[in-house]
C-alpha cells in the first residue's frame, strides 16, 4: 500500500480527489488523500480553509506535509488567479505554450524545496473547469440544457486542448461556462461532471493532467 497526499485549495478539489481520483487509484492500492490548504489558523476553534492568499501559506502547509516521509506530497492547485509570490511566476518564459510555463513554475515550486523525493508539485491548467471541457455533452447534461452542448463544443474545438481555454478574467474556462449556465455552481455540478466523464477521458483531452496521473502511477508500482 502506498499513500499520497494531495493539497488541495479548496472543496471542490477535495470532491474530485475523493469521488474521482481515490477510485481510480484504489486497484493499484494507491491510497490518495486531499488535504485543504489551510488559508487561517487560530487558536481556539476551527481553521479557515481553501483558497491561494499567498505563498508563505501554502509553504507552510506543504512543508507540514513533507515531514510525513512515507507518503508522496503533491498539490493540485489552478495556475489561473495563482498569487504572484510562487516561485517561477516573474520568470515565467514570455514564448512557449500554456504547458511550458506551468511546468517552469511546477519546477521553480519543487527547486523552491530542494526537490525532495516525495514531492511532486502539480497546477491545473489552467483550472478545474477546463477539464469539464474534455467532453462538453456531459456538462451540458448536468446542466439539464442539452442545447448548449454546440456551443460548449465550440469552445472546446478552438483550441488545442482544454488546457489552452486561458486565464484571462473574461475567458478562463469558469468565466465561459458561468456565462452559458448562469445556474453553473462550482461546488455541485463541477465536481459531478467531472466524475463522469471519468479520468481516462480527461487525461485524453488534457496532456499536463495526463503527465500528473502518470506520475502518479509509476509511484504506485
């Protein structure tokens, strides 16, 4: 049995590890756990939980997590909206492709810990939702409006992969499909979309997911 740890930014992310990772790795007996980035501590009561305020909060809940050497730490946090401190983000290459420059920040995160063994830091490209677009029928289903398909499947074929919806404010893949379904709520329909369509098909449509499960994987054996 090997155990990964995964942190998270918020619970929509913790769906997805829980109802759609967690039972794809189990026959592997690759035993995956989200962890929610801690954005408050207090002292009495209940920490504040989910969300990217800044680096120095998300460094101290990963080296947290590092020191329980037995399991694999990775992240699973959006590229888009990720606070401007992260290691890799001034430098990131001005040329290239979406992937390039999640990768030079992957790596400026993992050279920012010394590039431990059991870290293997991962942002989705360039967020969630991006790889509800894998297959647009399934969203449109969830939504109950079968006829907005066409236009999700538009969205889909004007670029590469879903990856490459960007992160512009205006059309970041939440920001298009918010503005086809005004009824659309994170919590509740992206986690179950996802779910769906299933990892198989994600990984086919999106490479840089595909490259983290893979990773996944091969830790597995």
């Amino acid at each position: 049995m090997r155990r990964v740890l995964i942190l998270v930014e918020g619970q929509i992310e913790e769906r997805f590890v829980k109802d759609v990772l967690a039972p794809f790795f189990e026959p592997s007996e690759l035993f995956v756990t989200p962890v929610v980035l801690v954005t408050k501590r207090v002292k009495d009561g209940p920490n504040f939980k989910g969300g990217v305020t800044h680096f120095a909060k998300f460094e101290s809940d990963l080296r947290r997590l590092l020191r329980d050497s037995d399991a694999l730490v990775t992240t699973m946090l959006d590229y888009y909206g990720l606070p401007v401190d992260f290691p890799g983000m001034s430098t990131r290459p001005a040329g290239g492709s979406p992937l390039d420059r999640v990768r030079h920040i992957e790596i400026a995160v993992d050279q920012h810990f010394g590039k431990p063994d059991n870290l293997r830091t991962f942002l989705a490209l360039h967020e969630f939702e991006a790889w509800l677009f894998a297959d647009p029928g399934v969203l449109a289903d969830v939504m109950a409006a079968k006829g907005l398909e066409p236009s999700l499947a538009a969205i889909r074929a004007a670029v590469d992969s879903p990856e490459h919806i960007n992160e512009a404010p205006q059309t970041a893949p939440s920001k298009r499909i918010e503005g086809l379904f005004p009824a659309y709520r994170k919590r509740l329909h992206g986690p179950t979309a996802a779910q769906r369509i299933g990892i198989e098909r994600i990984r086919r449509e999106c490479p840089h997911f595909d490259r983290w499960v893979a990773e996944l994987e091969a830790f597995a054996r």
